[in-house]
C-alpha cells in the first residue's frame, strides 16, 4: 500500500488538541470553539490551553504570564546570534530559526522528559518576540527595545517599535496571535511531531517546524500575498493582474487549502473583522479593498475547483496596518504557531513511536558497476 500523494487524508495520531470540521465551518482548540477563543481569550491563556490540556484557573495564568514575562529575554549568546544574522542580512525567518537552534546551547538536555520539554517549548515561546524584534532593529540600525510585558502581542509591537502600540493594534495581533496556535495536523506540525518521534528535544523539534511553515506553499504565503498586494497596489487592478497570473500557470497566494475545498476556512471571518477594524482605526482601506476583491475575483474563478481564500489573505492585510515589515508576517506566524506545535509534540510523545514510514522502490536493481574511467 502506498499513501496518498501528500499524505492527503491519511491520519498520522490521534489528537485531543484540534478538531477542524471543515463542513461546518468550525475549528475547536481542546474542545473550544475559536470563534469564542478569538473573543474572549488571550493568546497566553491559549497557549496555556493548547499546552496544558484545559484552560488555566486565574492564579495559573498569572504566574504563566509571570513566566513567559521572564523568560522574554534569550541567553546573551542568542541575542547576539540575532543581531549577527542581521548585519549578515539574513532573512528575519532564519534569524528566528538559528535562534531557537541556538537555545539547546548551554542547557542540560539529558532530561527528557515532558515535564522538561515542556520547560523548553515554553522558554522558546517567551524568547520568540523579543528575538524577532531585535533582529528587525539590528538591521535598522537601531538598539534593543525591551519593553514592559503585557502580553505576546503588545509585548512584540512595543520591542518592533520601541513605543507603546495602541491598545487596539496589541489586541488585533493577540487575536491573530490565537487563530495562528494551532491548526490540526500541518505540514509543520507533522514536521514537529516527527523530530520529536526521534526523542530530539524541544528546541529541535521547533527550529525543524519553522523550516517547514518557512515554504511558500505554508506560512511562507502570508508573505507572498502581501508581496501580491503591494504589486497590485489598486483594487481596480485586481483582475488584470489576477488573468496574468493565471494565464501565466502561477498560483494565487492566500489561496488554496488541502483541507478546505468545500467552503472557505473558517478563520477568515474572524480575520477579515480584524482588518477592517484596523482600516478604520487608520483610516487606510486600500489593502483591505484590494483583499476583498481578490476575494471576490480570484473566487469567482476558482470555487469550482476548490479553491478559496485562506487565512494568509487577511493575515497579510492585518500585518501592513500593524506596519509589520513584510517579511516579519513569517515569524510572526511562528511565533504564534510555536504553541500548537510543543502541544502536538507532547502529546505524540507521551505514546512515542519513531516515525519511520517506508517507500515503494520503482528503480532498477542489479546495474553493473562501470568504474569512472570507462564512463567516459
Ligand atoms: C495550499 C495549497 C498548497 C494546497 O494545495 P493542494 O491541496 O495540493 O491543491 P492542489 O495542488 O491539488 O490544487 C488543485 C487545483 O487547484 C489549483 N490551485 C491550487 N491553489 C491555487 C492557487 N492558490 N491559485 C491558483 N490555482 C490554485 C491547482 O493548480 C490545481 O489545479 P489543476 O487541478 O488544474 O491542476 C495550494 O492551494 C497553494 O499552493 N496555494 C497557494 C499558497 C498558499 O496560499 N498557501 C497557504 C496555505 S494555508
């Protein structure tokens, strides 16, 4: 038997973390449903959830905040290896990836247990912000901001800015924040589990998902579709520069969904509020408007194959009013994403079996051996 191209519907574990049900539109973290998870929470408190199982009593989230506060800032050697990477001009992608590497360095790994990979995923987790905002202003040219923390997200926007965000940019990056941690079984997340299967520890099983969500057919289109937006840079130039793309045989980013091919994903209403909230808080809609109408373009030609706009669509919209850099929309996802991706490992781990799947050989066998000087 061989699996599916993709591995396209093929269940690789049993999860208690995520429940898509494309269908019906809904998507539920540890039994929540993330509609009401985007209204009501924080990402800290969702990444407790996703993390821990159930949702924190007050006190435990108090003293999660308290932690992830003080573990915000990476060991010395990590900062550096930041700042390094940016007067190297890498890409602020790998920048964090090297980052989160270079965490192992120092520790005592031998404890591996959940307890301590857990202690890991979290250390990661808290140091992420600041690792992504000092990366940004190194390359700037500008100091560290260390901010006061308050949250993943408005602790991320003041160290980028080196100021304060308004109370409602820091709620609109903590909402996209909690639709971003946790997705089911991603290729990142798969990525994640299948390092962890090999016992890696914690900070190998990350730096291996950001490889994976870096792609352009993954995270990477939160990118490339604000690349597409500012290229189009008029909502009356959508459809001309949608024919050409396609007329050209090249894909839409933002669009597109190996799980979504009945109905677009449900994320999107939620992101789409986000965006226009922040247009209005701007007073700047030409992004949005370009968005909705590739929304509307784009999906009126391709519906009948499957294809609907995805979270990456929106999420870039949101980004340019946050005025993220471009190329920060990728660690940004990462840094959301990091929480789905240390649940999914724990929980692989506390029934571990290596993942080690096999292949069906289709080349020829018995060749003779024809040594170099007859080659030619
Ligand atoms: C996400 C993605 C990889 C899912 O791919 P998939 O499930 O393997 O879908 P398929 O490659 O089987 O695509 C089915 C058909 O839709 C087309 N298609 C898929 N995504 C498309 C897009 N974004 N723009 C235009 N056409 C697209 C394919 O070319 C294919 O057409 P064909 O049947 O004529 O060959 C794909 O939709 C994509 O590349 N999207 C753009 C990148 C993106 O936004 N990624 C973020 C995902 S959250």
């Amino acid at each position: 038997m061989i699996a599916p191209p993709g591995l396209e519907g093929v269940a690789v574990k049993e999860t208690k973390i995520c429940l898509i049900d494309a269908d019906a539109g809904k998507i539920y973290y540890r039994g929540y449903d993330l509609e009401e998870l985007a209204e009501r929470s924080t990402y800290e408190e969702t990444a407790y959830l996703l993390l821990y199982g159930r949702l924190p009593r007050r006190a435990e989230l108090e003293e999660f905040r308290a932690r992830l506060a003080s573990l915000r800032r990476p060991p010395r050697h990590v900062e550096e290896a930041a700042g390094l990477a940016a007067s190297a001009g890498a890409e602020p992608i790998d920048a964090l990836r090297t980052a989160v590497s270079l965490m192992a360095a120092g520790e005592d790994l031998s404890d591996r247990s959940a307890e301590a990979e857990l202690a890991r995923g979290i250390k990661a987790i808290a140091a992420m912000p600041y690792v992504v905002a000092h990366f940004d202003r190194a390359r700037r040219g500008l100091k560290p901001a260390d901010a006061e923390y308050r949250g993943h997200a408005q602790y991320f926007l003041a160290s980028l800015r080196g100021e304060e965000p308004d109370p409602k940019e820091a709620r609109a990056l903590d909402v996209m924040f909690i639709v971003y941690a946790e997705h089911g079984m991603n290729n990142s997340s798969f990525t994640a589990v299948t390092v962890a299967s090999t016992l890696a520890d914690m900070y190998a099983v990350i730096t291996a998902a950001i490889s994976s969500l870096k792609g352009p057919l993954h995270g990477g289109a939160n990118v490339d579709a604000a690349k597409m937006i500012a290229e189009i840079g008029d909502p009356e130039r959508v459809a001309e520069w949608v024919d050409k793309q396609l007329a050209a045989g090249r894909r839409i980013p933002g669009f597109g969904h190996r799980i979504y091919k009945r109905g677009p994903d449900p994320r999107l209403k939620i992101l789409k509020g986000l965006a226009k909230g922040l247009a209005e808080l701007k007073g700047d809609f030409a992004w949005l408007e370009i968005a909705e109408g590739l929304e509307e373009y784009v999906g009126a030609k391709l519906a009948a194959k499957g294809i609907y706009p995805n979270t990456d669509l929106y999420a870039s919209v949101i980004f340019h009013y946050l005025g993220l850099p471009v190329d920060l929309n990728l660690p940004a996802f990462a840094m959301a994403r990091a929480a789905g991706w240390a649940a999914h490992a724990l929980e692989y781990r506390a029934q571990n079996r290596l993942i080690r799947p096999t292949e069906r050989y289709v080349g020829p066998v018995n060749l003779r051996y024809q040594p170099l000087e007859e080659r030619g």
